[in-house]
C-alpha cells in the first residue's frame, strides 16, 4: 500500500465517522442504550430520507486550504459547482472549467451510474457503520434541558472491533445532544481516549486526543441535516508519513429542490445561477 493510498484510508475513516454519526436519530425518553438502538433503527429505516432534496452553500477548510460550493442535491446523487477559492471567485478560465465539468458529468451515462453507486455505497457504508454503535458504547443519561437531553459515550471494552472505522469507534467517547421531542440529535462530540492502529502500526495510526464535532437542524418536517462538521485528527501513514486531517464544513443557505430533480435539471440550475451572477 502506498503512502498516498494509506493517507487515503486513514482520512476517509474518519470523515465516514463523523458523517456517519452526523445522520444518526433518536427517539423518546428510553434507557440509553434502548435509546440508541433507536437512533439506529430511524437511521437506517429514514421515513422520508430519499423524498427530501436540498441546494445549499458548501463552506469547507480542509487542511488549511479553504474553498466554497454549491451543492444541488439530486434522487441520483448531488451535483456541485465551485464558487471561490481561498475567498477569491474564480477566473474566466476556472469557471469555463467548472461549466465543462459539470455538463460533462450530467449528460454521461457513465458518470450518473457511477454517482448512483457512490450513494449507495456511502449508503451501505454508513449502515453498516451505525449498526456497530449500540455495542462499541457504553452510554448514560447526564441531564435535560428543557427538550434537549444530553447522552455521554465511552468505549465499551467488551467490543471487538469488525473493521477499520470499528477500532476507530472503539476509542471514542463524548457526548450528544438530542431533541427529546422531535426525536432527532441536535449535535454530538467525541474525541479519541486512546491511540488507533491501523496493521498493528504498520499501516499508520491516529494519535490520541483527536477530536470531531457535528450539528445538525431540522430543515423541513421530520428532516434533519448537517450543518457543520469539525475534525481535527493527527497520526502517522506507513509509520513514517505524518498527516493531519483538519476539516471543517459549514452548510448553509438551504432552499428546497423538487424530489425527482436529475443531474441534468441541477446542472442547468447551478449555470443559469452563474449566468445571472455574471450579469449583476
């Protein structure tokens, strides 16, 4: 496995985390772990998740580089467009290469196939993640708040971690606000108690006191999303390659978009947008 491939999988666990957690729900005034049996339950059998689509602001820093989306949100998967880099709109050039990208991507058959198999994947992907939480915890009450109650977490040391994002979950703790009316999470924090090897070491590992940070909103009745995401992860790739996943994303300036829009009617929506943006 390559450096660059193993930075790869070491980032990619820990987004999936922090995504993952991100879409968890809850339900009802329950014993903890009842409660979370619940939140995964309404995750992974969502009542209108596939129904709702959004257009929304994508704000995003990743490892100091900062850049700025819009992002359409379609049945087969979601569209973007940049917007600005580093707080600067693009050049003549950058947005012809943007229009061409995004044309290319929303009339090839290929492509569409491939975003309807990414969502899936990420899909699955999460659901098999979220299943793994009632076990990797140990979970408690710590108080209320009028709707909102607070559940702490730490690692169960009963669990025997199934894969990567397993021994990741396995070294987690935190704590989470959920709305105990709408049975929905408002946030949730963690960060990691103990050190992670991937390979026994060999393949890298996550230092110690990396932490990740999610909220949430409902949007639209019984829909919530994210609205912000934080990580801030250190560690080491093939023992010697040092990385820092340092993430952070704001999603704002939500508008709702009709369920059975297609690749092709988001494209068109993000250009005719930067056409009339050219125009003022």
């Amino acid at each position: 496995m390559t450096t660059h491939s193993s930075r790869i999988m070491l980032t990619g666990v820990i987004l999936v985390l922090a995504r993952c957690l991100g879409a968890a729900q809850t339900a009802g005034q329950q014993a903890p772990v009842e409660l979370v049996k619940a939140v995964i339950y309404n995750e992974v059998h969502p009542a209108n998740h596939d129904e709702v689509h959004w257009k929304y602001r994508l704000e995003k820093m990743l490892d100091g580089k900062q850049e700025t989306r819009e992002v359409v949100e379609t049945k087969s998967g979601s569209l973007d467009k940049l917007l600005s880099i580093a707080g600067n709109p693009l050049n003549d050039v950058q947005q012809r290469g943007e229009a061409d990208r995004i044309l290319k991507l929303s009339r090839d058959p290929g492509q569409q196939r491939k975003a309807e198999q990414a969502k899936r994947k990420d899909a699955d992907q999460c659901n098999s993640f979220l299943q793994m939480i009632p076990n990797a915890f140990v979970f408690e009450n710590a108080g209320q708040n009028g709707d909102l109650m607070k559940i702490t977490f730490r690692p169960n040391p009963n669990f025997q971690a199934p894969s990567r994002e397993g021994k990741v979950l396995q070294q987690m703790a935190g704590e989470m606000w959920v709305d105990a009316r709408q049975k929905r999470l408002v946030s949730i924090d963690g960060q990691l108690v103990n050190e992670v090897k991937f390979g026994g070491g060999l393949l890298g590992h996550l230092e110690k006191g990396g932490q990740f940070a999610v909220k949430r909103a409902e949007l639209a009745t019984g829909d919530w999303e994210v609205t912000e995401i934080n990580v801030n992860m250190h560690g080491k790739a093939l023992l010697f390659k040092s990385i820092s996943v340092q993430q952070k994303e704001i999603h704002s300036n939500f508008e709702r978009v009709p369920e059975d829009l297609t690749l092709g009617d988001a494209a068109n929506l993000l250009l005719q947008q930067a056409l009339v943006a050219a125009k003022q």
